[in-house]
C-alpha cells in the first residue's frame, strides 16, 4: 500500500495570464513544513526523470482532490531554490478550472502544494533540526491551494501502521493530533499528559475526533 502524503509549505504562485498560464514553486528546498518535515535538493531529480520517460507530468489537481484536474503542467524543474513549475489552467473548457484562474488573479488562491509518497529509505530524522529530511520523494501530483495545509495525510499514515501490525511513533500521533485540530503544544501535553495535560474548553471541537484516533491506536495494541 502506497501512502501519500503532501508537503505544507507556504508557497506562492507567482505570475497568473489572462489565458490561464502561471507559474510558480510547487517546493522548496531546506524549508521546514508545517508538520517538520524538510525536502532536501535533488529530492525530485529521479521521479522527475521517471515522469519523463513516461512522457508525461505529474496532475494539477484542485486542492490535492484526485477527481478533479483543473488543469496540465508544460513544464516541471529542479533549481537551487526548489521545484520550479509552470503550468495552464484549461479555462475555456472547465468550470472550476475558470473558477481557479478567477481566484488566482484575485489572490485568494495563491498557495501551492505537492502530493507525494517517500522512497523506502531516502529519508532520515535530524536531531539538530528535529526533522525528518526527505531525500528522495515519489511526485504525483502538485495542487493550486488557497492554505497549504494537511487534513489527512498523517491520519492515513498511522492507520496504515496499525493496519500492518506496527505501532506508530509519538512524533506521528502528535501529528496526527494536530490534523484533527490540536495545537502543537496541546498535542505534546495531551502524549505526555493524557487529556489532562489540556483544558476541555480549549481543546473544542478536536476533541472528539482525537478521541475517535486514540481508540484506533489503543484498539489496536490490545490483544
């Protein structure tokens, strides 16, 4: 099983035509994202390759949402400062893809976002930094976003853990918890602490779909 996940960087579109045509980072490298992780230079030179032998690019999606395309990349690069892309928006033949382009020229959807799975091993923890780098990445897809944020990905991550008989890290539901709601702060007292390491009141709605985590994680470790 695949597991794909996205890199939560706050990245900016940077030109929009009238026809549709923009350009921008789908990437940077060195930049830690909002979950901490950090993609390395060279961590797209093999996919990217792999992508072209197929003579093919990666999907545009519409917010990392796979039934809907809104759109085809013309061009798709590493530089020093990440991954450059340019790409066309099909306006004169999509509805959303139009509705896209209006929100790009407004401003209101500026962010963009990489959909990717790890390779086996391309990847290691840095204690210094306290994250994970990423070496080596599997790129499928890069999304016009108005906040390059996760919802799921982490989620996905654990459950599948569990799914094949491993338990997941701290660092992983501390992720997890911050999906769902949780602050970063209330996530770390909340593994440390349980639920009374944070104020219920403060916790709002995160706390019922925390629970629902915890219940998985601790269904899964008893016999």
């Amino acid at each position: 099983m695949t597991i794909r996940q996205r890199f939560d960087a706050p990245l900016q579109i940077k030109s929009v035509s009238e026809t549709g045509e923009f350009s921008g980072y789908g990437s940077v490298f060195g930049v830690t994202d909002s979950y901490g992780d950090i993609i390395v230079s060279g961590a797209f030179a093999d996919s990217l390759a792999d992508w072209k032998g197929k003579g093919r690019m990666p999907a545009m999606l519409w917010q990392h949402n796979m039934s809907e395309p809104i759109g085809v990349w013309t061009k798709m690069e590493e530089d020093e400062k990440g991954l450059y892309v340019e790409g066309r928006l099909l306006i004169d033949g999509d509805p959303l893809s139009k509705r896209a382009h209006a929100h790009m020229k407004a401003g209101s959807l500026s962010g963009l976002s990489i959909g990717y799975s790890l390779v086996q091993g391309a990847y290691r923890y840095d204690s210094d930094k306290d994250a994970l780098l990423l070496e080596k990445i599997n790129l499928w897809e890069v999304s016009p976003v108005t906040f390059p944020a996760n919802d799921e990905a982490r989620i996905e991550q654990v459950k599948h853990a569990l799914a094949v008989g491993k338990l997941p890290s701290v660092r992983e539901v501390e992720r997890c918890l911050r999906d769902v709601g949780f602050s970063a702060q209330q996530a770390k007292a909340v593994m440390a602490e349980g639920y009374k390491g944070i104020s219920m009141r403060d916790a709002g709605d995160a706390l019922e779909q925390a629970n629902e985590l915890l219940k998985t994680i601790i269904g899964a470790t008893t016999p």
